[in-house]
C-alpha cells in the first residue's frame, strides 16, 4: 500500500518560500504544492510558524522555600531533603485547612499526617512537621523557622531525608506554611 502511496505522489512537488517581516520572530512559508512538468497547481497553502524564547516557569513558593531550605542545610553540614508529592499533599491539605479555618492554626492532626506519610511511602522513621502563617516570601518564613529555637532544631534535624511543603493562601489572604520531615 504505501508503494502505491508513493508512486502515487511522486509525480508532486512542493516548492516554498520564506519571508520573515522586520523586527519579527514570525516567519511566514508561502508553500506551493503542484504536479508534473506543466505544473498545475493542485492548491496552495500558507504555514505560518512562530518562534518563540523558551519560557521557563516561574518556580513555585515552595519550590523557592526548597532550594532555601537545603542551600541552609548544605550550610549547616546536613544532605539536602528529597522532595515527595505524597508530603507535599499532605502539607498542602494542612495549609488548605488552616488557611480556610477549618482547623486551628497548629500541630492539630500531625499525628495522623505522619502515620499518613509513611504508609504512603511504604515506611518510614522519624516524622516531625513545621507551620507559619503570615510571612510573604520564602525567604521570610525561612529566617522566621531559623529564629525560632524549636523550628530550627527540627530544619536540622540530620535523620531526616525527605520532605514536603505546603503553601496556601488563606481565606484572609493571609499566606499558610507547612513543611513535614521524613526520615526514610
């Protein structure tokens, strides 16, 4: 079947020319598809192609607050955190219900998280979790966990391997933080 295809079209022939306008990433193919030695056009047809820069997403709060957290680490001596999607749900499940006031703002639950995570994970050790409210920026939430004597104790923690991270926007706009540590 394709051997006929291509006997078929063989007989064709495209012929195209590029124009690209001043100052432009577009660039425009004027194409002609024609056949045999007469050429008789069988249509025409344009294809305009856009070239574009790469776009890079924006990295997210936590995503910004991971890379603190681990250059701080990595400063402290201590091996990076792993990331986990089962954490950072976890995390981000605690921020949504704070934020939203379903809970108060606190530790309430991170039992249960914790038991959570590990089955999610197919075990675990040491499980510890950090909250905020109110700071605007990683880098805020990061010096605020790193002046707080608890909080910084259990950033440090040198058993703990992976973490997930919560960041939600409340019902007051006010920003929620929760990070949970794994030690796996």
């Amino acid at each position: 079947m394709l051997y006929l295809l291509q006997d078929l079209l063989s007989p064709l022939w495209l012929n195209c020319r590029s124009k690209q306008g001043k100052n432009s990433s577009v660039l425009t193919l004027n194409c002609e598809l024609g056949h045999n030695e007469k050429m008789k056009y069988l249509s025409s047809f344009f294809v305009l192609l856009i070239f574009a820069t790469p776009v890079f997403a924006k990295p997210t709060l936590a995503e910004e607050y991971l890379l603190l957290m681990n250059n701080f680490r990595q400063s402290q001596g201590l091996r990076p955190l792993t990331p986990n999607t089962y954490m950072s749900s976890a995390a981000i499940k605690h921020s949504k219900n704070m934020g939203r006031k379903l809970i108060p703002f606190g530790h309430l639950g991170s039992s249960k998280r914790c038991s959570y995570v590990q089955k999610a994970m197919g075990g675990g050790n040491l499980c510890g979790e950090i909250v905020a409210q109110g700071q605007a920026t990683p880098a805020a939430v990061l010096k605020a966990w790193k002046n707080s004597l608890g909080h910084r104790k259990v950033m440090l923690e040198s058993r703990y391997t992976h973490t997930g991270i919560g960041v939600v926007r409340g019902i007051n706009g006010t920003l929620y933080w929760t990070q949970i540590f794994l030690e796996r």
